[in-house]
C-alpha cells in the first residue's frame, strides 16, 4: 500500500455511512478503505465484504492503531465517548452532526482533539455544496445590504427507517430541530453570524421527542427569523436571506439559488435571477469535498472548514432553543398547552 494514502475507518456501518460516506471514501483517492466496525458483527462483515474494507470487527476499540481517520456515524448518544476514545489515541475523527447531545459532551470531544493533536470534524456537510459557497460569497460581498430576515424550513418523512434512538430525548438529545435543524442553523451562522435570542415551540412528550419543531430568533446583527424543521411533513427545502437591497435564496435539498440586488440594473426587470447552474445529471459532491477537506487540513494544506468549535456553536443554538442554560444565557421557560416553550437570549461577555 502507499504510504502516503490514509487508512480510513468507519464505525456504524447503517444508513448513514452506506449512503453518504461511502461514496466519499470512494471519491477520495488520498485515502483507502481499511476498516469497519458495528455493534453488529454480522453487518459489519457483510458491509465490509460488499464495499472492499481490508477488515472488520464489533468495536471501535480494535480500529486503534490500524486506521488514520475514523468516520463516526452512531446514534448521538455515542458521539462523544466513542469519538473521544479515537481522538485520545491520535485517529483523526469525522464525527456526523449533531456533534453531540449538549454543548459539555461537544466541549469534552473538542478537548481530547486539542491534548492529542489530532483533527476533529463534524459533519456538516452543506457547507461544501458549491451553490451555498456562492450564498455566503454574495453576501460576504454585500449585494444583498444589510441582512433583515431570515427563514428556514426543512420537513420529510423519514427517507430511511431510523432506530429507536432517534427518537429517545436520552439517546438523542432531541428530536427535529436537533437531527434536521440543525443543517440550517449552521448555515445561518456560517452565513450570517452569532444567534442573539432564540424562541422555540415543538411537540415533544417526556418520552418521545419532538417531531415538529419551530425556532424563531434574533441575530447579534439585528436580523429575525425562523427555523421549520418537520419530520412528518414535506416542506419547502429552503433558507431565504432578505437584506435591505435584496434577497438570496437556496435550496436545502437541490442546488436551486435565486438573487436579487435591488442596487444593479440586473433584476430591475425580474423578480429573482437564477444565480448557480446546476448540473445535469444533479450531483452532491459536498460529502467527497467534507472529506477531502479533513485529508489536506491533516497535510497542512488548507485549514478544516467545519472544526469542532462550529459544531460545538450549532450544538449550543439548539440546546439553548431547548431551554437550556449555559453559562453564557439567560433563561425564561414556560409549558404552554401541551408544547414547550422556550426563550433564551446570549449575553455578550
């Protein structure tokens, strides 16, 4: 084997990792495929057998010392403690959102990375898509002005049958807003800078969590807005960013990106442009460029776009919206017929 490929694992060989991760390790050739494991043994073997892994096994424990990067893809409550135990041994780890449960199991991941020296990403893979790049690149460049609103939706039925952790608010940590929001809240602070305020409203029970959630909040730069996230219905797939000279919306799902710059002669005869073309057949290449990423940021090539602290920071949104309270909010909380309520405003230190 070259020495200059790095070996790469993958721990839960379900859904997630059979649909999305697989083909970027594919895609990826600074790296080659060495090992998987799973809880199950037997589908441990059968994904390895099907997808060329040199090796497999029942525990993350047996990748030590045989793999570079590992690619966590477990139910959330197993983020941190097996993503820690990689870490503390010098395996680079790819860890899926949400990083964790809480932003103190992110803040412990986030530390092991630090004594090691090893390189923590999370799986935020939309800040890779080319026309989200575009997004932030339009308005970094202001030709929206000054950002005044900002909406976001995102709801399906489940495109894959999910375990009985996901549903679990021990296990999971929370339910739509924490598995589906949390996209969006990323990309709204990748795009448009720090929450100030949040407000939430779902209709989680003590035991199951929340299928339909909604999260309305204020930016540090003044802005408002909302957040959908479903798991019961089909939504728009959308973040719209409404600024003083225009507007710019994305597709969550699709490559679609509309602008208008109300400053330029462009849209003076248009409702919106279509500003990214996008490609025939339609292709995601964000998980191939996610990893890509980790590999050259390990070289010293280019730095890790979505590091632990940012997971940490999409973590922290939610936990807050949940009615949570770090050290740095403040928190007012109420039941309000049958659905929680929340209100949590971040205090500039």
């Amino acid at each position: 084997m070259a020495l200059d490929r790095l070996r790469i694992g993958v721990v839960g060989a379900g859904p997630v990792a059979e649909k999305y991760h697989l083909g970027a390790i594919r895609g990826v050739p600074e790296v080659f495929a060495e090992y998987v494991v799973d809880v199950d043994g037997q589908r441990a073997e059968k994904f390895a057998t099907r997808n060329g892994f040199r090796r497999f096994g029942a525990s993350h424990q047996e990748m030590i010392g045989a793999v570079d990067i590992a690619i966590v893809a477990l139910p959330n409550h197993l983020h941190a403690p097996v993503s820690i135990d990689l870490l503390s041994q010098g395996i680079h780890v790819l860890c899926e959102k949400p990083m964790a449960r809480t932003p103190a199991e992110c803040q412990t991941m986030v530390d092991a990375a630090s004594r090691s020296g090893a390189l923590l990403a999370i799986g935020h893979n939309r800040r890779f898509r080319d026309h989200l790049r575009l997004a932030k690149n339009l308005y970094d460049r202001g030709y929206i002005g000054e950002i005044t609103e900002i909406q976001a939706e995102e709801g399906s039925v489940a495109d894959w049958q999910r375990s009985a952790a996901y549903f679990d608010p021990q296990r999971s940590g929370g339910g739509s807003l924490m598995d589906v929001g949390i996209h969006a809240i990323d990309l709204i602070r990748w795009i448009a800078g720090e929450f100030q305020e949040v407000q939430y409203t779902g209709n989680q029970t003590p035991t199951v969590v929340e299928s339909e959630a909604e999260m309305t909040f204020r930016m540090e730069n003044g802005a408002t807005g909302k957040v959908i996230a479903s798991r019961t219905r089909e939504l728009a797939q959308r973040l719209l960013l409404r600024g003083t000279q225009g507007f710019i919306e994305a597709g969550l799902w699709s490559d679609m990106l509309r602008v208008r710059c109300e400053k330029g002669k462009a849209s003076r005869h248009f409702r919106h442009l279509e500003a990214y073309v996008s490609r025939r057949p339609p292709a995601d290449s964000s998980f191939v460029d996610q990893l890509l990423n980790l590999v050259r940021a390990i070289r010293g090539q280019e730095p890790l776009l979505v590091d632990g602290r940012a997971g940490m920071e999409a973590v922290d949104v939610v936990w807050r919206a949940y009615g949570h309270q770090p050290a740095v909010v403040t928190a007012q909380s109420a039941a309000t017929g049958g659905h929680f309520m929340s209100v949590l405003t971040r205090e500039k230190l």
